[in-house]
C-alpha cells in the first residue's frame, strides 16, 4: 500500500509541474503572498486522497480531498540530510513556480525543539546555523515565506525550558538576519490567545528580533478561533511597532475545545486566503499545521506528525459548513 500511495504521489508531482506553465503570477512590490498559495501535490493527504480513489472508496477520497487541495505550509527540519533538505525545496519551488503561488515554508529544528516534549529534537547551535545558511541558499530569489520555529517563544516561558532563553534568542536573532539577506519573508512565533499575555509575548518577539522580520504568526498548531487570534495578535503588533501577522486556521472551525492534542471535536477552518491591505497588518489565514498530522500518541493518534488517517476524517465531518470569511 505504501509503495502504491509513494508512486501515486510522485506521479502527481510529475503531472504538476508538467501541466501547469512555470511562470509565477506577477505582483506587486508590496505583495508578500502574491495572488495565490501554494499546493503541495505531495502531500499526505493528497496521497492518501489519491489512494482511496484507486481503490474504488469513493467516499472517503472526497473527505480527504477536501484538505489534499487546500494549500498547506511546507515544515523542513532535522529529520532531512542536508543533500535532502535541497532535494525538498528544490522540489517544492518548482511546484510553486508551475503554480504560480507562493510557498510558506516553516523551519523546525531549533535546539531543544518541544523541551522534552512530544515534538523534541533539534540541532545543535552551530547545527541550526548550519541548516538556516542552508535554506536561505536554497530558498534565494525565490520570495517564500518563512515562518521561524513554531512554539519556539512561547515555551520558554514553561519551567520545562527552564535555561533555554539564553542559546535560543541569539539563533533566533541569527535567523532572521540570514533568512531576510537571502530575501526572504519572515514571521517569528507569536503564540497564540491563551497562552501569553500580549506584553508577555511582544517581549519575547523584540528580544527574537521581530524588527528585522515581516511580523509575526499565531495559532500555529492550535485551535483557537480566528476572531479571537486576530484579536489578540492586534495587541501584540501595538506593542512591537504595528509588525504583520498571519493565523494558523487549519483546524479552528470550532474553536478551542478544552485539549490541545488531537482533540475531539475539532474541525477544519476556514480555507487558507490571502488578506494583504494597506490598512490590515493581518497578511494571510493559513493552514500551517497539517490537518491529519497527528499532535501525538493521544486520544488515538499515533507519533507526533505521522497521518492520522480517522483524525483527518472527523476534521472534516466536523465542519458542517464553511467558517465565516474573515473581513480585509
């Protein structure tokens, strides 16, 4: 099944980057996501969609497909070879060229990933800045977007990061200042409602060097509603200079539910759009985190990232109709 679900997918690639023309759709200068978002043609979801239609169960290919079309962040990390981390972007800037969409890439190998957690791992200092160097080579010219290291602020205001600020906030800063030579778009972690205070997390984002990045992002694997994300994510940005924000909606469309991993209840969120505007900070509604990745071995899922084939289902049989459209 998974050499059939593998072959599939890379025909899709294939079929993508032949079919479509290769020339990104012109913007203005002052676009960050241009017109449109990427889709990724490899993703999970689209091999399982896939899969579930070769083999005749019609059904539950059309629940998949509702989240293998939507377009959804690329996450690179510690988990890739160097030769394989160029391999994927490589790959990756080439479906979004044939596209003509904008690629959100998310970085995920800060040392002391997760603290302990159900996420950890990470490189080492010299590692990261190793793997940074690397992404912003590869990512060159290419105006993606990048959000830095999810939960990496946040947590460390857990006692279980208890030391950790002192290493991280320097390669943080460090990040920023390599991503955004190589031209890229940066958003650092900005945590979400019910988390942090706003003052809180405002200070944690100056000392990352949000003044050197495009803004921040909220939400990002989470569960809060929008409104309330946007709401939140306004304050944060009076307090650092009036900086731009994304929100992760991939999973919000019921907001939070009383547990952060895997929990019942949940459904998709409204589909990912571009909400660029001269009197807005809010840049985009994205879907970061996966829909169907699992949060970790809780409430029935399986490792932390890996499919969650009924967890998928039950985000899409939770939205029993599109969310509300967030006005510009």
């Amino acid at each position: 099944m998974r050499t059939l679900i593998a072959l599939l997918g890379a025909a899709l690639v294939a079929a993508a980057l032949l079919s479509t023309p290769a020339t990104p759709t012109a913007r203005a200068d002052d676009s960050v996501f241009g017109s449109r978002l990427y889709v990724d043609p490899g993703s999970d979801a689209r091999r399982m969609a896939d899969w579930f239609t070769a083999v005749g169960d019609t059904g539950r290919a059309a629940l998949i497909e509702r989240i293998a079309s939507r377009p959804t962040a690329v996450w690179l990390g510690d988990w890739y070879s160097p030769a394989l981390l160029d391999s994927v972007i490589r790959r990756h800037l080439q479906a979004a060229a044939a596209q003509g969409a904008t690629p959100v890439f998310v970085t995920y190998a800060i040392p002391d990933r997760d603290c302990g957690g159900f996420s950890a791992g990470g490189f080492t200092p010299d590692q990261y800045l190793d793997f940074t160097r690397r992404v912003a080579a590869a990512l060159a010219g290419s105006r993606a977007v990048v959000l830095v290291e999810p939960d990496s602020l946040t947590m460390l205001a857990s006692a279980k990061c208890a030391g950790v600020a002192d290493t991280r906030l320097p390669l943080l800063r460090s990040a920023v200042e390599i991503l955004g030579a190589a031209g890229l778009t940066t958003y650092l972690d900005g945590g979400n409602a019910r988390w942090l205070t706003p003052d809180a997390q405002a200070s944690y984002l100056r000392a990352a060097g949000v003044a050197g990045a495009r803004g921040f992002f909220t939400n990002v694997s989470n569960f809060d509603a929008t409104q309330t994300e946007r709401d939140y994510a306004g304050k944060v940005s009076s307090r650092i200079g009036w900086k731009h924000f994304v929100i992760d909606v991939s999973r919000n469309g019921n907001g939070w539910t009383g547990d952060w991993c895997n929990p019942p209840g949940a459904a998709l969120g409204q589909d990912p759009q571009i909400t660029e505007s001269p009197a807005v900070k809010l840049d985009a509604l994205l879907w970061v985190k996966h829909p169907g990745a699992s949060d970790g071995p809780c409430n029935g899922g399986p490792a932390a990232g890996a499919w969650f084939e009924s967890g998928a289902e039950a985000l899409v049989r939770g939205q029993a109709q599109p969310a509300a459209q967030v006005t510009r």
